[in-house]
C-alpha cells in the first residue's frame, strides 16, 4: 500500500475525533510507526501486515473500521 493512501485514510478516520490540526498530527505519527519515511516520497510501499499492527496499536474497534473503510476496503 502507497504511504500517500495510508496516511490520507489515516487523516480521514482522525478528523472523526478531532480538528485538522490534530488529526494531521496524528496521521503523520500513524505514518511514522509504520516505518515511513519522508526522503522516501509518498509513493514507498508499506507492507500490510505493518499497518495492521499499527491500525491494532493506535485504534479502537469502531475506528479500525473505519479506517479500513477510508482505504477502501
């Protein structure tokens, strides 16, 4: 999955909690722990099993869904 689509998916399930501010910062560290790395470019893969781990770390239940949901699928 492109780090670009991670971390707009991510945006979108924090806006739900939050104002822009935080949700971008929280996306940004959602990002982060899935081992992205910005001299990498938005278009650098992450593995799927690495964001599930950290969907499992940062999300509740309700939220999980969510953000499944905003990358569709």
């Amino acid at each position: 999955m492109k780090a670009i689509e991670v971390l707009n998916a991510a945006r979108k399930t924090f806006l739900q909690y939050g104002n822009e501010e935080y949700a971008t910062s929280k996306a940004n560290n959602f990002l982060k722990r899935c081992g992205a790395k910005l001299e990498d470019g938005p278009e650098q893969d992450i593995p799927r099993e690495i964001i599930e781990r950290v969907v499992f770390a940062m999300l509740d239940d309700d939220s999980e869904q969510v953000f499944w949901a905003n990358m569709g699928g």
